[in-house]
C-alpha cells in the first residue's frame, strides 16, 4: 500500500520506473524502502566503510584514547572528598582546551566523512564510482559550511532534551536528513531542509527515522555495555597503566563493531531522503549524483520543449577540420 496518493505503482508506463521498484535509491512504499536501504549496504560497504572508517571511526577512538589518558580512574571515594574528586577528573585547563579543540575537529572530520559517504553511496547507485580522494575532497569542501550547521544542530537537540526531552527527540527526528540536504541540495539550509522534508510526510517518514534511531541506539548500548564490562575486567585484574592500555584497545575493537550498524543507517537515511524527494519532485539516482556532482542533466520527458530529442534542441558545435 502506499504511503500517499501520489503514488500509483500500478502504472505500467511509467517511463523512468522509479516507482516501480526500477529505481535503487527512490521508493514508495516501507517495503521497498527497505530493500532499497539494505542493496546500498550490498553494492557499496566496501567503499562506504572505508570513508566512515577513516573519518568517523577513528577520530572517535583517538578522541576517546585522549579523554581516556588524561583522566584518572583510581579514585578512593568517601563522602567528605568531593573536591579530590573534581580535581582528580579535571585534567586541567591545557588539556581541557586540547579535549575541546579535539572535539571540535572530529566533529568537522565526521561531518565531513558523512558527506563523503553519502555522494560515494548516490555515485554508485547511479551506476558510477568515486575513488576515496574525490569522495574526502567533496566531503571537506563542503565540510566548513556542514560543521557550522552540526554545532547548531546538537545545540538544538541538547536544549530540547536538557528543556523536556519530547523536543530533543523531535529535533534528532527533524534534522536527521542533514547529510544528504547538504550534498545534493548545496544552495539551501540543510538543517531547514531537513525539517521541511521530515514533514513533509510526518508519519510515514516517522516510522522510517524510528527504526534508524533503534538500530543506533540498540548498537552503540550493546557495545557501550560490553566495553564498559570489559574496562572494569581490566581495572581489577591489571595495573592502572595496563589497564588504560587494555581499554584504548577495547575501544577501538567496539568502534569496528559499529562500524557495521553505521553504514545501515547512512544508507536507511540516504533512501529516506530520496524517497521523500521523489514523493513531489522527479528524481531518481542518476539525477540526484548530478546534483551532488554539480552537474545539470535534461528533466524533461521525450518530446517535451527542453529534452535532448526534441527537434528544437540545439544542435552541438560542429567541430572544425584542417589538414597539415
């Protein structure tokens, strides 16, 4: 069934046959939504878990290796030693700014990465391909513009969930098609855009970004739970120094193990937005890799003024000969 009346899957002459399961990227109905998600994880992990790997998995650990050796965990707690406490945590002022400034860059480095990711996902579904250096240069050209929109989208989810929670859920629902907004619709606001297409269809588009949401949260407290299990194994059969090591160590096998949610949940976001694109306008894969690439490419339909068949259309330069 469908989730809204434009839809008509039963059209056999659909010429382009985006709806009717023709398309890898644009949908209409969950099912197909679904498919669509899990052939993205098929034709493009390798390249996708590369990006991801390199730029959100390991500035994540390296963040977490520092947080991790600056603190002091050996701490003999008694209800009179509030203030040891505070100042055992406390790394100090230095470190505090390098923590700080630490974050920051993964958080520029992961936007980035993210945008990577997704043009290298729509180049491959159309068909193409983008090695690992176009997809890093797209990703950190437009990384600057992205990173402002992030901090103003965590600002926005932090308030909502310190204010009354309900509005921090709704901002992580609202903004969660940020990526893809900012690579294949570079001249609008990704965190206004992101809004406007999550209600565009709220329900349906609800129930999609759930399930995302789930499969991230489920992921990262499963393996939160074992990596938080296993630091205090080594805290209380090791050495403090060779427990610090033992878990920089854990941390970063629980970072390759979500690795594998993560490129599920950039492909369920990249279908999403796709899906909710083509619900009002004529996109498919190949049109949507243009857009990222810059790249304009005919809409019109055979015979229609503008398209490349017509007898209207422009003939190319002849190219001019000479002999030596």
């Amino acid at each position: 069934m469908s989730d809204d009346p434009y839809w008509n899957t039963g059209q056999s002459d659909e010429p382009s046959g985006r709806f009717s399961g023709g398309d890898p990227l644009v949908t209409d109905t969950y099912e197909g939504w679904w498919h669509a998600s899990m052939d993205v994880v098929q034709r493009s992990w390798r390249t996708v878990g590369l990006i991801l790997l390199i730029g959100v998995v390991l500035p994540r650990w390296i963040l977490n290796a520092f947080n991790n050796t600056v603190r002091t965990r050996d701490i003999e707690v008694s209800g009179t030693d509030w203030g040891t406490i505070v100042r055992e945590v406390n790394p100090g002022v230095a470190a505090g700014i390098i923590g700080a400034v630490l974050t920051l860059a993964a958080l520029y480095v992961s936007g980035s990465a993210a945008l990577a990711a997704v043009r290298t996902a729509a180049a491959e579904a159309a068909g193409g391909f983008l090695a690992l250096g176009e997809a890093f240069s797209f990703g950190f050209k437009r990384g600057g513009k992205f990173f402002l929109w992030l901090l103003l989208a965590w600002l926005t989810i932090a308030a909502g969930l310190v204010l009354c929670i309900l509005p921090g859920l709704w901002a992580i629902f609202a903004l969660s098609l940020m990526a893809p907004a900012a690579v294949f619709e570079a001249r609008r606001s990704p965190y206004a855009r992101s809004i406007q297409l999550t209600h565009s269809a709220f329900w349906p588009a609800l129930g999609r970004i759930v399930i995302v949401v789930l499969v991230a949260v489920a992921a990262n407290l499963i393996i939160g739970l074992v990596g938080l299990l296993l630091a205090g194994v080594w805290h209380a059969v090791f050495a403090s120094w060779l427990a610090n090591v033992l878990i920089i160590l854990t941390e970063a096998v629980m970072a390759l193990l979500l690795l594998v949610p993560m490129i599920w949940i950039f492909a369920a976001s990249l279908c999403t937005y796709a899906w909710l694109r083509g619900r009002t306008e004529s996109v498919s894969a190949t049109s949507l890799s243009a857009e990222a690439a810059g790249v304009a490419i005919p809409t019109a339909e055979p015979g229609e003024p503008g398209h490349p068949g017509r007898p209207d259309w422009p003939e190319p330069p002849e190219q001019s000969s000479f002999t030596t």
